[in-house]
C-alpha cells in the first residue's frame, strides 16, 4: 500500500498521532512525506508523550481527521474512549483514513514504515479557512504552553479572527477551547 492510498500527500500532513503507553496517547503530528508513492515517511518528534512512547517501542497509528475538536483536545490532553470508534485499530470518530507505521527513532526524528492502513469514509469537504487558521493557531498554541512570547500570543489572536470569521461552529467552539487551554480567554 503507498501513502497517498491513505490521503498522506508530498509535503507535511497535518493528522493525529496514536500511541500507546499507559493508555491510547493521541497528539496533532506533522508526517513528513518525501514520496506519496512509497511505504516510507518521517516524523520530527520533540519531548512528548508520544517520542516516550515511540522510544519504548509502540507503534503510531495515524487518523486523517478534520474534526477541529479533536484537534486542540489531542494537542493538550489525551482524547477518552468515548472520542473513538474503535480502539483497535484506534479509529477516532470521523476519521477519513488510518495507517499503521513501524517507527523507529533516529536523533531528532522518527522513520515510518506503513504496515497496513484503510480509507474508510469519503466525505468531500471544500477548503475551509477558518479550519486551516484554527490549525495556525494551534500551532502556535502548543509552543505558546512551552513559552509564553508576545509574538506567539499575537499569531494565536490573528489566526483567530480568521477562525471566526470563516470557520463552522466546531472551529468556532475548538477555538474557545484552545484559548482556554493556553489561559489566554481573558486577554481577549
Ligand atoms: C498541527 C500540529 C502539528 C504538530 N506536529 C508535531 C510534530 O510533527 N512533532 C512534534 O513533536 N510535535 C508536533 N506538534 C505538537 C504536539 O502535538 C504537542 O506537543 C502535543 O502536546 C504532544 O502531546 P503528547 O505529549 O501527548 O505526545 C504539533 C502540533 C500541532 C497543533
């Protein structure tokens, strides 16, 4: 099976990351695809629960999933049972695609090999700005939680106003929640 079989393209794609330590880890990661043509891919993997995990040996699983809850809640705490649909494979609800890596790390990276992986949904979805923003912002948001900078913090509230102006009521309601999560809701 090739890469782009699953909806990971050349270039970074944005999914979330499963795996396993005490529990189903879950985390927002950026695959790295070189060829969508191939089995192969890699991950940068800064201190996380999941480079943890990976270093004791789990496996990553990977749902392509555009669900902007599920996004900020994995970039900040683990997602519960009720967030999935199977837990093996772990699926999350609405996922559009998942796949099975090997990974095996090397110094700041981890190298991917697929195992296995399936599309099983194929819902159409134009680009949305406000979903893509909210993803900018989260980014920002995650390095905002290691250091509070003003720059950071003035990305997040840009992005934001994009989300609100073109995003859907989940983008709107993940958006909140980031700002929660990051304690930046009364600086609004
Ligand atoms: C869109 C997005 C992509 C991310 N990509 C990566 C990545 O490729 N590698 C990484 O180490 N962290 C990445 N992060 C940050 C992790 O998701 C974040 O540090 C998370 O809290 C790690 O959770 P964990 O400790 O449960 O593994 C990304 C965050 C976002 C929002």
């Amino acid at each position: 099976m090739k890469l782009y079989e699953v909806g990971l393209c050349n270039g970074i794609n944005e999914v979330i990351g499963i795996t396993e330590g005490k529990w189903l880890n879950t985390a927002p990661l950026g695959i790295i695809v070189d060829d969508e043509d191939s089995d192969t891919a890699k991950l940068r993997l800064y201190k996380s629960h999941t480079r943890e995990n990976i270093e004791k040996g789990s496996i990553l699983w990977v749902n392509v999933n555009f669900d902007p809850l599920i996004f900020v809640i994995s970039a900040f705490e683990d997602l519960s049972r009720e967030f999935f649909e199977s837990l093996n494979p772990p699926i999350l609800k609405d996922t559009i695609s998942w796949a099975k890596f090997d990974a095996e790390l090397r110094g700041n990276f981890a190298e991917l090999h697929m195992l296995e992986g399936e599309v099983i949904r194929s819902n159409i979805r134009a680009v949305n700005r406000g979903f893509n923003s909210l993803i900018e912002a989260l980014v920002h948001a995650t390095r905002y939680r290691i250091s509070t900078r003003r720059e950071l913090k003035e990305k997040i509230f840009y992005y934001g106003e994009l989300v609100s102006k073109c995003g859907g009521k989940r983008e709107k309601e993940a958006y909140r929640l980031l700002l929660e999560y990051t304690g930046l809701s009364s600086d609004l």
